[in-house]
C-alpha cells in the first residue's frame, strides 16, 4: 500500500493513540480512515489526518467528552466553553461534597435533636418546578426568586417542600404563607429537626431527621419541608438556620 498511506500502526504511533483508539473513533464517525482493504480490512490513514486525530486526543486528556469531540470537529461553535461551564460546576459540587465529608469527620455522624410539634394548616403562594437530583438547589432558588418577586419581600419564613422519593427528576416548591392564598399546607404532627450550617449540607440533619423517625416506627409523609429561619444575604453560610420538618401519620 503507498498513494501516501499510513497502516494504521504507524499512524497511532505518529498521533500518539493506540490501534484500539483509532477503530473506536472510526466505529463513533469521529475519525474514519482513509483506505480499507476490502480483501483485509485492514486500516489506512493519511498524513493529513495527523492533526485531526491529534486534536481527538488532546480534547480527550482534557476530559472533553467523545460527543463534545465530534461537536467540535463538526465546527460547532460553544461547545468548549459549555463543556467547560459544566466541568466548573462539578469541580464546585465536589467542594460542597467535600465541605460536608468534613464536616462528618470532625462532628461525626450525623445527629440531630428531634422534637414532635403541631402545625395549622396554612395558606400559601407556591412556587413550583421540576428538576433533575443534582439542580435541587438551583432550582429551589430560582424559586425563592421568583416567589419573592411575584408576592413581594416575606413576612414570615418562606418553606421549601420537597418529595420523600429519590426519583431522577422531582418537583420542588417554596412557599409563602398569605392569608388569601391558593394552596394550603396540611397541618399536623410534625418531627422536626434544626439545622445550623450551609443550606448544601442539609442532608446531614434531614439524614438524622429521618433516621429518627425510622427508629421511632412512624411512616413519614411527604413532602419534606425545609423553613428558612434566617435571611441568606445576611447571614454567613455557616449560621444560617433552617428548621426541617416530617408530617407523621395522623393519630387514630
């Protein structure tokens, strides 16, 4: 084979990827060949591929996923700069992740002081959305937001409810007590939990929270309610306060 063919060996040596590398690409579309053998099968690259298969690789050490590659070897402009928006916000849920490791490490594992408390029922101005597990937090602020923009700055502390289940996308929703408003949230008995700290270290307590209620053989139902006791532009992460809620089963 000549015509300016490199096997595919001596081509992978070149651009520094391996044989097996250089089939995967060809099997995804990002990188085909220049020549196949129809009798072998056997590979052939020019020398003018050199610097797209090169390009493959560097994107590929810079953890730029195979589809972002094939993007960006498409000419589609943005698409580094999406990759690298949704790197930072992994690399910022890992600080939080880690944040709260050490927090268990120092405090140990999580425990919190539970009290039952009896709740009206009220009425409220809700917020709503839908969210994927990892946007809880946006999301729940995009909803104070929106809330306080649509009623008005609270006067009294605006709750957070949240599903028991763990589904891949759940609804959220931030309430604001209002004397003619349309939703109602159940009165009852509580089991509630104070949480001191970052609203992104809250599982610790609702963990504690929960494992109470377990321990005290009561069937917890949903929603989950997070009270915002404190104002979060004035109040340092770690002093803010959030009351977390459980309604019980009601009594026979």
């Amino acid at each position: 084979m000549n015509d300016g063919y490199l096997p595919i060996g001596r081509f992978a040596r070149l651009c520094r990827l391996s044989v097996k590398q250089l089939r995967h690409y060809d099997q995804l579309g990002l990188l085909a060949p220049a020549h196949v053998d129809p009798d072998t099968g056997y590979r052939y690259y020019r020398a003018g591929q050199a610097r797209e298969a090169l390009l493959i690789g560097l994107l590929r050490s810079l953890d730029v996923p195979l589809v972002e590659v094939g993007r960006v070897l498409a000419g589609e402009a943005g698409v580094l700069g999406g990759v690298r928006d949704r790197m930072e916000a992994d690399l910022a849920r890992r600080r939080r992740t880690l944040a709260t490791l050490d927090r268990v490490l120092a405090d140990g594992l999580p425990r919190a002081e539970v009290s039952l408390v009896s709740e009206p029922a009220r009425r409220v101005v809700m917020a709503r959305e839908v969210a994927d597990q990892e946007e809880i937090g946006a999301v729940t602020s995009a909803c104070v937001v929106r809330l306080i923009e649509a009623t008005g700055p609270p006067t009294s502390p605006l709750v957070g409810l949240f599903p028991l289940d763990l589904s891949p996308r759940v609804e959220v929703a931030v309430a604001a007590e209002a004397e003619d408003g349309p939703d109602i949230l159940p009165g009852g008995v509580y089991a509630s939990a104070t949480h001191i700290g970052p609203y992104d270290q809250l599982a610790l307590t609702g963990h504690a929270l929960f494992a109470w209620v377990t321990a005290h053989g009561h069937t917890p139902l949903g929603p989950l309610r997070e009270v915002y006791i404190s104002a979060p532009a004035a109040t340092p992460p770690e002093q803010l306060v959030t009351h977390l809620m459980i309604k019980l089963e009601d009594p026979e």
